[in-house]
C-alpha cells in the first residue's frame, strides 16, 4: 500500500513556483468566479466572503472574484467593489483571514464597459470604445436583460478610466493582497477595445491591432506603478466566442498573438489564459497554448475546463507554469488535499452558485482526515 503523501510529491500541480514575486507551494491556482453574495447597497464584501475564500487558503494563490474599479464599471448585481473605503476596508478583513491561515490572494480588477446596462447606472448609457451594442446580456436587478448601443468613451473618459484602474490597485494594496490581476477576458471593457468590431475608434485607442492594444497596455503601466510589474497579472481569453462581436477567427487570434508578445516586454508576474472551449471549433487546448507559448515567454496560469489529470499533462509538457480551476473549487474547498490524496470531488449545485447566504457558498465540507484513500 502507498503512502499517498509521497506518492502526491510528484505531481507537476502540487510542486512550488514563482510567479514574479509571488512564491506559490503549489501550483493549484483558484480562479477567479463571480458568486454574487455581496448583496448590500454598498457593494462591501462580508464575513461570509472571508470565510468563503479562507476555506480556500490551501490554493497556491486564490485569484479573487472580479471587483469593480468604480460605480461606471458595474454590470452585474451583488458583486463587490474597491473603489470606497468601506469596500477597502472589507477586503482587508478577507485578506487578513486568508493569511493567517496561510494562504495568497490576489485581487481581480476590472469594468464590463459596454455590457453593462442603464438598471445599474441610475438610468445612464453604459460607454464602450465605439457607439456599438455588443449584443450581449446584463444580469441587472431586474432580471436578464440584452443590452443597449452605449456611447463611445471621451479620450478624456478614457484618461479618467485608467485612473479608476490605478486607484483600484492602489486600494487593493492598502487592503492586503498579495498582489493585482487585471480582468481582460471575455465581453468586459479591455476585450472590447481589443476587439476591431467593437472598437472602431481613430484615435490613439483604435485603428491598429497596436492602437486597441494600447487602453490594457496604459492600464498595466498604471497599476504596475503602485504594484511593481512583478506583482501584477493579465487574464485575457483570446479564443472567447460570443458572436456576433466576439469570433476567435483568425485575425483576433493573430491580434492576440502579437499582444502577448507585447505584453512579454512588461514584466508582468504572469499570463492567466483560457484556452478554447471544447467543441468550439478552435484549436485544441494542447495546441492553443503551445500558440500561447511560442508568442509570450513569461509565466503562464492555464484555465479553463482542467482536470487533475490534464493540469499535470500541461505542467509537465511546460506549456503552463500553474493551472487554476474554478468550479472544482465551489464544492471542493480542500482541492488540493483531494488532488494529494486521491479524494472524488464534490459536485457543485449550479442552483446555488449565484443564490446568495451561505447555501451553495460556505457549506461544502472537506474531505477528514480519517477518509483519506490510497493512490
């Protein structure tokens, strides 16, 4: 009979890493998952909220749900901010929970743009690069709703943003975490100035592969001047398909090629990437991120759709340097043991996901001591 614990040794996952300047044991890395439970006018994370991410401390790193830079940047309900103070000081009390149980966190920063919707700005137009409706859904207060043409964002607009971003960094700083992760993927505001059908500006944010590349490059400098480059992370999605707006064809991809290979002059701690769904019609996630690799040569966190089994195959086939999981993480709080030890995983009850309260959230039990299986 084997001793699970060594024989977990020589798992790719489970070995340490540095990202930057972060120092991770393992390589288990909890993506970043919107939960809707901070249900209170103020937008301030709560007491379940510390509870909810410490349980989770056994991570390598925990990558916090994506929180709002400013009140313009708001496009879903009960999800938190870090632009007040009572926001700040509410992280401070989850990131405080997080370390004395050991664990890193790094807070996700980002703005939906374009697919917000008027229920959550008192009425106003959401503002995007370019006067074009994305056509895609805002979860508001009212329900599911398709969102609306917004107007194009003023350059001063613009200026005004990339401040919000690094006075977000800023606060989440002062807040305790371990560092910054700036949230460029799916439909939100960097993937739409990314994207050449929904940014059709001529100015110096549009017109050129370069010139869309340049809103996330500005916010990179902007919050890397409060953090340091090596604390600071990106999360794009290059193969992202919502059509009509979002394609993966071949010139977003070749786009995407050539800001990663940017984006490999910053410095930054690491890449977090998804790869293609599966049955998408894209390239496999093996191929994708050998793409991801050949154009970017800093550290890289896979996502997207991992299993145990295949999180290993792409650390050991050095495509990666960490993989995150998302959903493994609502029902498994002591993934990482469950990986050492060979535990099933729980599934998660996707009717519960976005509820709010403790059900669904805080519940999940670990796996005792005394049920630890060989392997």
């Amino acid at each position: 009979m084997s001793d699970p614990t060594s024989a977990s040794g020589t798992q790719p996952l489970l070995q340490p890493v540095r990202l930057g300047a972060l120092e991770l044991p393992n390589r288990v890395v909890m993506a970043p998952m919107t939960r809707s439970r901070a249900a209170n006018a103020e937008l301030v994370p709560t007491a379940l909220h510390a509870t909810y991410y410490t349980q989770r401390a056994s991570a390598g790193l925990i990558v916090s749900e994506g929180t709002w830079v400013s009140p313009d940047a708001i496009g879903f309900i009960h999800v938190p901010g870090i632009y007040t103070e009572a926001q700040t000081a509410a992280w401070a009390e989850v990131t405080a929970s997080v370390h004395a149980a050991g664990g890193r966190i790094v807070s996700q920063i980002g703005h939906v743009g374009a697919v917000s919707h008027p229920d959550h700005l008192g009425g106003r137009l959401p503002a995007g690069p370019s006067a074009i409706n994305p056509q895609e859904m805002s979860f508001t207060p009212g329900g599911p709703k398709e969102t609306v043409t917004p107007r194009a964002l003023t350059a001063a607009e613009i200026a005004t943003t990339i401040d919000s971003y690094r006075q977000a960094a800023a606060n989440a700083l002062r807040a305790g975490f371990d560092g910054l992760e700036i949230h460029a993927q799916a439909s939100h505001l960097v993937a739409q100035f990314l994207n050449p059908r929904l940014n059709q500006r001529t100015d110096a944010y549009g017109g050129s592969s370069d010139k869309r590349a340049r809103f996330l490059l500005d916010i990179v400098d902007a919050v890397s001047g409060v953090w340091g480059g090596d604390r600071v992370g990106v999360k794009l999605s290059p193969y992202w398909r919502s059509e009509p707006a979002f394609t993966a064809d071949a010139e977003v991809l070749a786009d995407y090629d050539l800001l990663l290979e940017r984006l490999g002059d910053t410095e930054l701690a690491y890449l977090h990437l998804l790869g293609p769904e599966p049955g998408s019609g894209t390239d496999d996630t093996l191929t994708a991120f050998t793409r991801f690799r050949a154009h970017y040569r800093g550290s890289v966190i896979a996502n997207l759709g991992f299993t145990q089994a295949s999180g290993n195959e792409i650390l050991e086939r050095g495509l990666a340097d960490a993989v995150s999981f998302g959903a493994p993480f609502i029902a498994n709080p002591d993934l990482v043991e469950r990986f050492a030890h060979g535990h099933p995983l729980a599934a998660g009850d996707r009717d519960t996901y976005y509820a709010g309260g403790a059900e669904g959230y805080t519940d999940y039990p670990a796996v005792t001591g005394s049920q630890h299986a060989t392997v």
